[in-house]
C-alpha cells in the first residue's frame, strides 16, 4: 500500500487539524489545565467532544456502536493530538483499552463500551511494574477465588490511573513471573475493593498513578480473552498502543519543527534572518527529512497491524524507534534554534520537549524498541 493517506483518511486529518487547532490548542487545553493544577491533566468537556466527533469509537466495531476503522485512522488523530499537545485519554481509553475489549466477550464490551463511545467514561492500562517499560515480566498475581480471582500486586506508572473508570490489569494466573504464557487481562472497576493509587505528574503536566491490588476480588466475568491467554490479547493492545504513540511522537515533532521553522522566518540577528544562515537551514532540511522518514514508518506499521499481517509487529518496534529518535532530535534543535528564549516558559517550544520525554518512555523508548528489532530480526 503506499505511504499516504487515501481520500477518506485524507478527509480525517482535515478534520482532526481544524477540530485539534481550535478546541484542543496548547493555551486552551494544556496551559489552562496545568495552571489550574487539574488533578485529571484534561478537560472532560474536551472528551465529550472527542465523542461527539466519533473519535473514540473509531477502533470498536460497527457491531459495538463504533466507526469500525483501524490504527491508520486512530493514527491520524494522535499525530494531531501530539501536533497541538492536547491532553486527553485518547491513547489509554480508544487506543489500548478498546483493542483490548475488542477481544472480550459481548457482555464485558457491553458494559464498558458504551461510555466510552459516548465521552462519558476513561480507561487506563496497567502492565508495567518497574521504572521501565518490560512486559515480559509480570509478578502481579490472579489466583482462583470461588468463580472468579483474586488479584495482588503493584503497577507503575499507570496514565490517567485515577480518572480511569476501568483499569485493563495484565496478571500472572500461572507460571513463573517471566513465562511467555500463563497471563490474564481483567477489566478491572475503579471502585473495586482493594484497589488503591498515589497519583503523580508526569513531567509533561499529564497523571499517572502507582497502583496497588490488595486481594482485589473480581469475577469471571471481568476477565478480557482466555484466561493463561492473554499474552495474545496484551500484544494487540501493545502493538495498537506502541503505533499510537509513535503516531503522536509524529506529530509532537511536525508541532516542534513548524514552530522552529517560523521563527527562523522571524527572528533577525546580524541584520539577517537567521533562517538565511546556511548552517541553519541544513539543520532544518535534515530535520525535515528525518520526520518524514518516521511518519513512512509509522503508515506503514499502522496499515499492517489492519491487515493482521506477520511482520507488523517487527514495523511497529521500527516506527517507535523511528518517531521517539525524530522527536527528540525535533524538540532539541526547536529550543537550541530557539536560543535563550527556548528555556522560557513563555515560549510552547520548551512544552513540545517536556511531551517527547514522556511519550518516548511510554510502552518502550527507542532503545527498547530497536532492542526488539533485532530480536525479531533473529539477532
């Protein structure tokens, strides 16, 4: 397939950059919740409209209500999320949780799908159990209790763990911490018994929370797949959500570089634009040339996982690598081009870096992921 967006998706983007540009701008939606100290990180006026312009529902079926698309379309919007730094529960909740539920039963979709089709509901994840990204190891446990289980453990770093109305937890029911097999995924109510969070911002203004299980008791019905299954289910929700985030790793540096590109057409210095200094515009092509090459990566990653092709997995470690190496060369040259100003906290270039160091850590940095390309690679 080529490396484009066809008319239809073409139509999304369009939409997507007017709707972020004017409701989800930075003075309007990060600026404004960061000052206000808003213990959520995002406006959950800004959410309803996600729904109403059927954001959300763009990865749940048309059975369950939703738009029926793929991770090209959800793409489309997280690149201008990242683009305007809008703040929202898009990745957690319509990205990872709903690929997730999209493995559930019809019961356990319909009860959690429907809030989140309408604006109404937020959902998080929660795999991780150290400082670094590491879904092979899973200690968190789920053992029988009567006709459901029993979970104890602890997560770290779970985004929007507090607003969230349901946690999707990744266990252990069997096997040893590090076994491939033997894992479960439960959906997992924010007033269950047990279940406790210490909320901590992010260095992006954004929430998350350390979570811990204390014999939280669910029932059957709670859990999402098989039950030893789940490792299947917590690498589509992984894949979707790692396509995601370096889809918005995208736009976070298309956002940073325009932004540098302006101001090398504004600034004067020496009686000149600085944009006329040579120097100068070979580090603005090169980085010019390095986001395009990363968006490629991330279509293409994206249009394999919605053909469920073999190899998407292997493009989806590429395009995080890809987009979180783009993203931090983009935030970088943006404050040095930027000068004394780029430090300021006037000036939104300094917000474009802050957002590059979270989401490179989120579901994996660079390293990890190019790490995984070797792997896959047989190395």
């Amino acid at each position: 397939m080529p490396l484009y967006h066809n008319d239809d998706q073409a139509l999304l983007a369009d939409t997507a950059s007017q709707f972020m540009g004017e409701e989800g701008a930075i003075a309007k939606q990060l600026r404004h919740w960061r000052d206000k100290d808003c213990p959520d990180g995002f406006g959950h006026e800004l959410w309803k409209q996600f729904a109403e312009m059927g954001f959300t529902g763009i990865l749940v079926s048309e059975d369950d209500g939703g738009l029926g698309m793929g991770n090209v379309e959800a793409g489309i919007v997280l690149e201008q999320i990242g683009r305007n730094l809008t703040p929202s529960p898009f990745l957690s909740s319509a990205v990872l949780a709903a690929t997730a539920l999209g493995k559930g039963s019809a019961d356990l979709r319909g009860r959690w799908l429907p809030g989140l089709l309408s604006g109404d509901s937020v959902f998080a994840v929660a795999v991780d159990e150290g400082p670094k990204h590491n879904p092979q190891k899973i200690t968190t446990r789920a053992e029988k209790s009567g006709n459901g289980f029993r979970l104890n453990g602890a997560k770290s770093f779970v985004v929007q763990g507090a607003s969230a109305d349901m946690i999707v937890v990744a266990a252990r029911t069997s096997g040893d911490d590090s076994d491939m097999d033997g894992l479960t995924l439960f959906a997992v109510p924010k007033d269950a018994a047990g279940l406790s969070q210490d909320a901590v911002r992010l260095v992006d203004s954004s929430m998350a929370t350390h979570l811990k299980l204390d014999n939280v008791e669910l029932d059957g019905d709670a859990v999402i797949g098989e039950v030893d299954g789940g490792r299947e289910v917590l690498n589509a929700m992984l894949n979707a959500g790692r396509a995601g985030a370096a889809a918005e790793a995208v736009g976070v540096a298309g956002g940073s570089m325009d932004m540098t590109v302006d101001y090398l057409k504004q600034r004067k210095q020496f009686g000149r634009l600085i944009g006329e200094f040579q120097a100068l515009q070979h580090r603005a092509a090169h980085l010019y040339s390095e986001v395009e090459i990363a968006r490629a990566a991330v279509i293409k990653a994206q249009q394999l996982l919605d053909e469920g092709s073999e190899k998407a997995e292997l493009m989806v470690a590429v395009a995080k690598a890809k987009a979180g190496i783009a993203a931090g060369l983009a935030v970088k040259e943006g404050v040095q081009m930027h000068g004394g100003i780029g430090m300021t906290d006037e000036y939104d270039i300094g917000l474009y870096m802050k957002r590059d160091r979270a989401l490179s850590e989120f579901l994996g940095d660079a390293n990890y992921h190019a790490n995984r390309v070797a792997e896959l690679s047989g190395y």
